[in-house]
C-alpha cells in the first residue's frame, strides 16, 4: 500500500525496502508491487558484533554480486555501534564509553572495507549520530542515552570513530575507479592471517586490494603477485585498502601502502591524499618515465627517484599533515601529495562550489564556503587554537573566517597559508545548581484523595494481547488511553477483615515497578529485575508482587488500594528484524496493573485510574505522565514554587514514594559559542531511587541511582537556554528501602566550539 501510494504521487525515484540479510524477507521477489513487480531494491540491513568476521554480502557471499542478485548493492543499515540496555550488561556496566572502544575505528574499517569489497554501492551506517532518546521515547531495550557508540557522540563531538567513515565517504566520492569493481584473480598474503580481497576496474585497470586482518594481533606481510612489492601492515581487528594502477589527477600511483582518501583537482593543482593509523610508515610509488622535481615540504617525507619511480616515504601523524610537491617530469601540472593519520584527516574539508573543488585544513568543522570575488568566505568551527590554510579555484586571493578577514600568505604548497592560528573556542563557565525547593508528590496514595473524576476501570474486554483474568475487570493501562508514563490506580473495597496479603500482578518495561499502599500506609514496592545480557531485549516483564496486610489495617470498613505503576515503555515489532521473541503485535502487550488478589478471601474492588491526561502541545504527547506533579504543573517554568520547601543536596529522605526539587539557574554562553552540556547525577549507587529530569518543561529522561549506567543527561540547545533563565525539576521517585537522593547534581560542560549554528530557545511557556 505504501508503494502504490508513493508512485500514486508521481514519486519516481528508486525506492528500497530493508529486510535483514540477502535473500531475507525483504527480498524484491518476495513484495507484490503491482505492474513494478521486482524494481523494489533490496536495502541489507547487518549487525557484526565485535569479535564476529564481517560477512560477505555480494561478490564474494553465497548470493552473488549485489547482495540480491537482481539488484544493486545497498547497505541499508550497518551497524556503527550498539544499543546498551538499563543496567549496561553488554557493556559491563560502563554504558555507551565501552561500547565505542568495542565497537572503534577498526571495527568500522573491517566492515566498512569489506562490503566495499563486495560491490556494495551505497553505505548506510547506524548510527553516525546516536543521539538522544528523551522523554518516553526510549524502546524497552535501552535507556535514556541512544549515544550508540556512534561516531558522532550524544553530545555531537567527534569521536576518534568517525575518521574511517570521514576517509571512506571522500574516497569513494572523488575516486570513480571504486564505483565498478570486479572480482579479480585471487591473490593470498604471505601470512595466512590476512584475508585479501582482490577487485579490478575493467574500464582503467586499476586493481583494488582490501586486506582484513581478523586475528587479535597486528600483521605484517607481503602480496606476492601483486604491484605492492613491499611488506603492508594491518592492525589487530583491522582492514586497510590498497590501490595500483591508479589515476591521480594527470599521474599514476604505482602502489601505495596507505589508504587513499581524496583524489582532486584545485586550480591547476592535483591533489592526492593518504591516510593511515598514527606514526605508521606510509610508502607512496608513483611512475614518472622523467624523473620529476620533488620537494618535501615539511620535515618528515623522504623521497627517492629509481628507475622510472618516485617513492616517497613518511611516518604518519608526525607534526600533523606532511606534504609533497611533484613538479614536472611526466606532466606539466604539479601535483601535491598529502600525508595524514586519522585524527589529521578529520580536520581535511573539501568541499565543491560553482567555481570548483577547494580544500580546507585546520578546523574543527567546516560548514560553508562561498566565492565573491577573488575571497573565499569561509564558515566553520573550532576547538582549540588551530592553523587554516585553505587550497581554493584561480583567482582566489583572500579568506575570511566565520565572517573575520584572515591574514594569509601563498605557500609553496599552492595554498592560502593563515599567519598565526585562529583561536581556541572561549571557556564557557557554568553555575552551580543551587537555591532547590521540596515538596512530597503522592497524595494519590492518601485515602482521602479526591478520584472522582478519575476514570472508572470498568471495562469486561481488551485490545490488549495480553489475556484478561476471566471474570476480574480490565486494568491495562492502554485500554484507558494512557500509553506512557506513570499510572495510578485507586481501588476501594469494603472489608478488610482477615485480609492477610494483597497480590498485585502487573506488566512493564525493562526496570519498571509497582508501588503499593493501603489508606495510606505503605505496603511496599516491587521492581522488574535488571536485565541481564540474555534479557536485555526482552521487551515485556510480568510479575507479581506479594505485600503482608498489617494488623492494624486488618478490620471492618472501606479501605482503599492505591497503586502507583511505572510501565516503562511500550515493544516495538519483531517482524523483519529484532529481538527474536517479539510478535509483530507485540508492542499490544499490557501495561500497568493486569489484576489484584486478595489472601483472606475475595473482595470485589472499585477501581479507579489516572494517567497522562492531556498531551503537552508544545512539547508532544511522550513528555508527560501521570504523577501528580505532571499534572499540576510543577514540572513548567513560571510555576510558583515559592511556598515550597527550601532544601540542600545531599538529601538523604527514606519514604516510599515522590518527591519533587525544582531550581532556576542562569547561563550566558558566549553567543559565538556552541557549548554542548549536560546534567550529571551521582549518588551511592546502593541507594534505590530514580528521578525523571525535566528542564523548562522538558522531559530529558530517567536516571535510576542503582542500576544505571547513564549518568550524565545531554541538555539540547534551544530547549536549553545558553543566554537565558533556565528551571530544572527533579521527580523523585524512591522505594523507601534506602536512603534516597540525590546527592550530587551538577551541569557538565560536554564540549564547546567556536562557530556553530546559532540556536534560539523553545519558546517554554507555562501550564
């Protein structure tokens, strides 16, 4: 239906549906798509897990080229990390920061390289940007932070991961050779420890090796066969690949033992670059029949002319970028060779204008280039005090910087040399977070609270897939309209004599939990266990919880129930991918209370049930749920708290039940400045308490104090004001078994750089 309606549209770009692995479910031969019937492109969508050898999904896998057979090569979605569930079991308790060191750089080399090798065409990496899951949002399987280990971390800095991702774009962007590439003749390393991969382009000869290394050492070995005729080493877990034969501008390399990444032409200047791993020896070949003038332009090079080849020679990463100037010989345009190692290469920028390709080293960032005239106006970002040198079309002879004119000079290089550095990005101060106030937030749980106008849980049938207890009402949350956040439910019966336990089944996400009182006396608490690696998918739990009557409240009269659920979040589907216990209806299982039993003789109960009544406007239906404070307001900016509680951290209150802390705090970040910052929480994680954060209004999520892993909670920019007032308020929600926090709440400057996209502030208004 979905196709249909697209093509009803008059969309008529190729279209793709993901579906596993080749000849998985998504397969063209296996969708009806009317008179198009098999033109749907088959997108693959792989996870390799660290220690696992990535897989052949074309050329050389049992399905052929094209990972479909009948269509192109399509990466749909390649793992760039993992998610880490509530309680961090895969990562060992250290949340996304172990995740990245699993799941790094030769990690995304080895994949990346290898479905390069096997015709894939078009790479779709998950994630480059992990972000944030805030709110609601988050799946059963994961907390507040997606960071993902992404390239990219939530707090949108760089991380050493995103280089091969940097390096392979560029490449296969400016080098053409790589878009048709055909098995070639097998070709075996000296140590049998290296897999090769030998591909060939039928239109320029130029031969493609990828070298994969899967042992848990690094390598060093020879090609025998091949133009590289001297020793190639590849890291631990790693992949590295080579190319002979190849056009460089008006030139041919001959051979080279570093990866190449860019192949231009700026002005009337050829540009090749080279990357590898830091301090590793680069050996760059290219055939010259006349020798040419070569002049190293930094110290580290060595170059030496034998024969109808010029070798160079260069450790990489030594004293940043290294660069070489090929004049004459075989060609009248001069060529520059450019060394890098990875961190190097993330601060290399091409980029096209109208008037051709130029190159830009140094920044952090570089968002923009415009031509006028004979300036190139240049915008960007930086972080610590850094060098520009820009190489730029004929006729461009000045450069300004984020708007600021550069004072520059015409190296030998061909560029527009900076004299001096441009600055680093300002300190960027932050206040501490003081001035809290207090006050409780469960009188749901008094008996004497006013439910009235709650809805009556009086429904007999559900859309639910979970069964419902023959003959006792319905009490899933859904089936009342509150799919998220937190339910209470309030149940009267009129005796409680002999009454010896109560037992509340209920259902939830990952780490949700039930609370329990009777007239207002605490019965307890029970929680979801923290999942461990073979639960960490799992999306529903149900359990029952036990809690003893005391005597005291064992006597004649209407006694009432009250129980607080926390439902956590919703399964999504297991059809095509997922976890493999999900249905496709699974995201239809309850959630919240499925029943209540009574030791001592049955009672009939007049249940009543509160959740998120209306969804915020401005800030969408995922931000709100049910606890009293969410639905006075007191979560909002502008809310008078003034009547509250003054407190100080540490706290150290044991109750069962919430408490809410608000506080105002004001930033003034430079205006130039983009800061990236975040909340951080900490407190003896033997203490059994969560808080859900909200800032002016926001919900940014659940910290709870002894499961984690996550810590620290990014604060978006324009919903946080960097220039401006600011109200954080804290939901405390604790079990009464420990002391309950929090201890130590704190901002965290995350990164800053200078430059960036100016932001405003969400307009956060009140109730």
């Amino acid at each position: 239906h979905l196709y249909e309606k697209v093509r009803a549209d008059r969309i008529d770009v190729p279209l793709f549906r993901t579906g596993g692995g080749p000849g998985g479910s998504g397969a063209p031969e296996l969708l009806g798509t009317g008179r198009e019937k098999g033109r749907l492109l088959h997108g693959v969508d792989v996870a390799t897990a660290p220690g696992e050898v990535p897989p052949d999904l074309g050329h050389f896998g049992e399905h052929g080229a094209g990972a479909g057979a009948r269509t192109p090569g399509f990466l749909a979605g390649a793992a760039g990390g993992a998610a880490d569930p509530l309680g961090g079991a895969p990562s060992g308790g250290k949340g996304y920061a172990q995740v990245r060191r699993t799941h790094d750089a030769a990690y995304e080399r080895r994949n990346r390289l290898t479905h390069l090798a096997n015709g894939i065409t078009a790479h779709t990496v998950r994630m480059a940007f992990g972000g944030t899951s805030w709110g609601w949002l988050p799946s059963p399987g994961v907390y507040t932070s997606y960071d993902y280990g992404a390239a990219i971390d939530e707090g949108r800095r760089p991380t050493p991961k995103l280089a091969p991702l940097h390096q392979l774009g560029h490449l296969v962007r400016t080098v053409p050779d790589l878009a048709r590439l055909d098995p070639a003749e097998e070709v075996r390393a000296a140590d049998e420890r290296v897999t090769v991969y030998h591909l060939a382009n039928p239109d320029t000869d130029a031969q493609v090796y990828v070298l994969r290394n899967d042992s848990a050492e690094q390598v060093t070995s020879m090609l025998p066969g091949t133009d590289v005729d001297v020793p190639v080493t590849v890291g631990a877990r790693d992949a590295k690949l080579l190319v002979t034969g190849l056009e460089l501008g008006r030139r041919k390399l001959a051979y080279s033992t570093a990866q190449p990444m860019l192949n231009t032409t700026v002005g009337r200047l050829d540009i090749a670059v080279f990357t590898g791993r830091h301090r590793e020896v680069a050996q760059v070949a290219l055939d010259c029949d006349t020798q040419p003038v070569t002049s190293r332009l930094d110290d580290e090079p060595a170059w030496a002319y034998d024969r109808g080849r010029l070798n160079v020679v260069v450790p990489l990463g030594v004293g940043g970028l290294s660069r070489v100037l090929v004049e004459g010989g075989d060609s009248e345009t001069p060529m520059l060779l450019l060394f890098t190692d990875d961190a190097t290469a993330l601060r290399l920028w091409p980029y096209e204008t109208p008037s051709g390709p130029l190159l830009v080293y140094g920044p952090a960032l570089l968002r923009s280039a415009a031509l006028r005239g004979s300036t190139v106006h240049l915008t960007g970002d930086v972080v610590g005090a850094t060098g520009l040198e820009v190489w730029a079309p004929r006729g461009i002879t000045t450069v300004t910087w984020n708007g600021r004119p550069v004072r520059t000079h015409l190296s030998r290089a061909g560029s527009l040399l900076m004299e001096g550095l441009l600055p680093a990005a300002p300190r960027v101060r932050l206040p501490a977070l003081d001035g809290w106030r207090r006050r409780d937030g469960n009188p749901e749980s008094e008996p004497d609270f006013d439910d009235s106008t709650w809805t009556a849980a009086d429904r007999t049938s559900s859309r639910s897939t979970t069964p419902v207890p023959e003959g006792r009402p319905v009490l899933f949350a859904d089936d009342y309209g509150f799919h998220y956040g937190d339910v209470w439910y309030r149940g009267r019966f009129e005796d409680a004599r002999g009454l010896e336990a109560v037992s509340l089944s209920y259902s939830t996400g990952t780490q949700g939990l039930l609370m329990a009182w009777l007239d207002g006396r605490p019965l307890g608490t029970h929680r979801m266990p923290v999942p461990d690696e073979d639960t960490a998918e799992r999306g529903t739990w149900t359990a029952t919880a036990t809690f003893e009557v005391p005597g005291k409240l064992r006597r004649r009269g209407r006694r009432v129930l009250s129980v607080l659920v926390r439902p956590m979040q919703h399964d999504g589907g297991g059809a095509d991918g997922g976890a493999e216990d999900l249905r496709p209806d699974a995201y239809r299982a309850a959630r919240g209370l499925l029943s209540a039993g009574f030791e001592g003789g049955s009672r009939d109960v007049d249940w009543r049930i509160r959740g998120a009544v209306e969804p915020d406007r401005v800030r969408g239906p995922l931000n709100n749920g049910g606890l009293h404070g969410e639905r006075k307001g007191w979560h909002l900016p502008g809310y008078d708290d003034r009547d509250w509680e003054a407190v100080e951290f540490p706290r150290e209150d044991r109750r069962q039940g919430v408490a809410w802390y608000r506080t105002d705090f004001r930033l003034d970040v430079d205006p130039g400045v983009d800061a990236s910052i975040g909340l951080t929480l900490e407190d003896d994680p033997e203490r059994a308490y969560r808080v859900q954060i909200f800032l002016n209004g926001w919900n940014m999520g659940q910290y709870i104090n002894d499961v984690g892993p996550q810590h620290t909670f990014v604060l978006p920019n324009g919903i946080l004001r960097t220039r401006g007032s600011n109200t954080l308020a804290l939901a405390v929600l604790s079990d009464g078994t420990t002391p309950a926090g929090p201890r130590d709440v704190r901002l965290t400057l995350l990164g800053a750089a200078e430059g960036g996209v100016p932001v405003e502030a969400v307009d956060s208004p009140g109730r």
